[in-house]
C-alpha cells in the first residue's frame, strides 16, 4: 500500500498549534477519496505539545508522513514550502493546510480533484471558507476577502488575494517552485505561489465552504497594520520587477504598490512621523516614481495637505524633478 502513489499530497505546516493541530489532522482524515493521499505533516521545531500529538497520528495512519525539526528552520531563513513541494511531495496535485486552520467537509478533495481531472486548462481550483475569530470565539463567512466569478486569471488575482490558503489546491508545477527560488523568501509567499501557478491556467472557485480559516493566531494576523504594509511593499516591489515585461500585471501591481504605500504614508503621517515618511516616501521614489508621481497626481488632497504641512520641503524638489523628467504613465 505504501508503495502506491498518491494523486495528491496534502502539506501541511505547523509551529505551536498544540490547540489547534488535532482539527487539522482530522480534516485529513475524514477525507473520501477514490485515490490515495499523502499527509505531508512539517512541525518546525514547535515547544509546545504539537509534535507529540503529530506522532499519534503518523503511527496511525500510514498515509501520514511526519517530518519533525529539532531547530526552527524559519528563522533561518529556509524556504520551507520549496522544500516540501521539490524534494517531499509525490503527487499530481498539491492541497495546503496549515496546522491552524482546518477542512470540513469530507469530500473537499474528491470535488477539486474531479474539476481539475476534468479541465485542463485550469491550474488553480478553491473554494469558499468561514471564518474562525480566535479572539472573540465567533464563526462567521467570509469578509476578508472580495467576491469574485467562478472563473477567474491571472489578471483578477493581480490586483488582490481573495484565495483562502487552506482552500487551495493545484498542479505541481516545477518551474512554478524555480520562479519561487528565484523571488527568494517572502512574507507572503501564499499569494505569491497563487500568482506564479495562474500563469498556467484558469482558477477554479467553488461555492462550498468546505474549510475554516483561523485569524487572531500565527505570525501573520498577530502582526500590527505598519507591519503588514511594509512587508507587503516589499512582496509588491518584486512582483513588479518580476513581471516587468508583462504591461498588465506590471500595472495591476504597480496600483496595489501604490494603494499600499500611500496608506501606510498616512499613517506615519496621522503620527507625525515625519521622518519615517520622509523616508517612506523617498525610497518609493527610487523604486517606482512612477507610482509617486501619478498617485501624487491623482490624489489632489493628498498633494494640498503636503503643500501646507511642515514635510513639503523635501516633497517639493522630488515633484520638481518628476515634472522636469515628465516621468509619465
């Protein structure tokens, strides 16, 4: 039986979900499927009970694979997810789970692997979620992300995420994990796989909320707004650069740079960090002027309160040389 391969490896991991790793293990195990699984299960070195309770289930089930770190490989830097997809998984397809998120319907699998069976020319297929608000213990649908179609490309995923990561599951894809290698870590490395994996088909949304999404716990959602912002500036600037030669998703990356960039200038800003947004804003125009000079453009009020405020001293010089330049979209 172990020799058998699966259609699709299921990847899940985890770091101190001891409160939540059990129902991420029983979303896999309540799966009913007409082909074999794998549960590819990577604890990085929790310090809690997490990996203890991992061992339950791998001398359980013999579909789960346990990989279980003695240093966080995290911190280090170490491109887990490239790992896992490259040198651990062997199926077709490739299903993610965090261990704090969780699946709940036992034939979420069966239905996303039929659909992409059956079509070609999809490369992504997700679903629906509710979520799960650790802090206030509440269940609720879905408002983090926009409604979208049924189908969707590339070019609707360019302009935000609205793909759940425990939701999602897609062909494995080697030059999808080279791109990702080139990119180098990111801190958000989930849509950045959606966003390289939908340059090779459609995407797939089922309406059935099959799965639960956690906020309130993990690295990400713990963080603070400033936070958030800066890393995603970041993940945005390499998108850019990445799809230089592609005029559309440069563009629809280009507006969410710049959405991200002047929120986080306000905020600093409503502070009276004048520095930080000095800073702020002059690495921007380094980076992208062209975003700088048409966003300054298009927000008339954003450019009056600069004109009168203690900062425009050194905005003026930089909007004198953008006109000089006629640094132009």
């Amino acid at each position: 039986m172990e020799n058998i391969m699966p259609l699709v490896s299921v990847i899940c991991t985890t770091y101190n979900h001891e409160s939540y790793i059990r129902q991420a293990l029983d979303g896999f195990v309540i799966q009913q499927c007409n082909f074999p699984i794998e549960v590819i299960v990577h604890d990085d070195a929790s310090t809690d009970n997490t990996a203890a309770i991992i061992k339950e289930y791998t001398a359980k089930y013999p579909f789960f694979r346990a990989i279980l770190q003695a240093e966080n490989q995290f911190s280090k830097g170490f491109p887990i997810w490239i790992y896992l997809f490259t040198q651990v998984a062997k199926g077709k397809y490739i299903a993610i789970c965090e261990g704090d998120d969780y699946w709940t319907d036992p034939h979420k699998l069966q239905k996303q692997v039929d659909f992409l069976e059956a079509n070609e020319d999809f490369a992504i297929c997700f679903h629906a979620v509710k979520i799960k608000n650790e802090s206030t213990n509440t269940l609720t649908d879905d408002f983090i992300t926009r409604e979208v179609p049924d189908v969707t490309d590339i070019y609707d995923l360019a302009k935000d995420n609205y793909i759940h990561t425990p939701s999602v599951i897609f062909r494995k894809n080697e030059e999808v994990f080279s791109a990702m290698v080139k990119l180098g870590s990111l801190p958000v490395a989930d849509y950045v796989l959606h966003i390289l994996n939908a340059q090779y088909g459609k995407i797939k949304k089922l309406p059935e909320k099959m799965a639960i999404y956690r906020i309130g716990v993990g690295i990400w959602s713990s963080k603070d707004e400033v936070f958030r912002l800066h890393k995603w500036l970041s993940v945005a600037d390499r998108l850019i650069r990445f799809f230089a030669d592609n005029e559309k998703l440069n563009l629809a990356f280009l507006q969410q740079y710049s959405g991200s960039l002047f929120t986080l200038y306000t905020v600093y800003e409503s502070a009276n960090d004048f520095d930080t947004a000095k800073k702020l804003f002059l690495q921007a125009c380094v980076n992208h002027p062209e975003v700088i000079y048409n966003e300054f453009k298009s927000r008339s009020s954003k450019l009056d309160r600069i004109r009168n405020s203690s900062v425009y001293h050194w905005t003026k010089p930089v909007l004198r040389i953008f006109n000089y330049l006629k640094i132009k979209k």
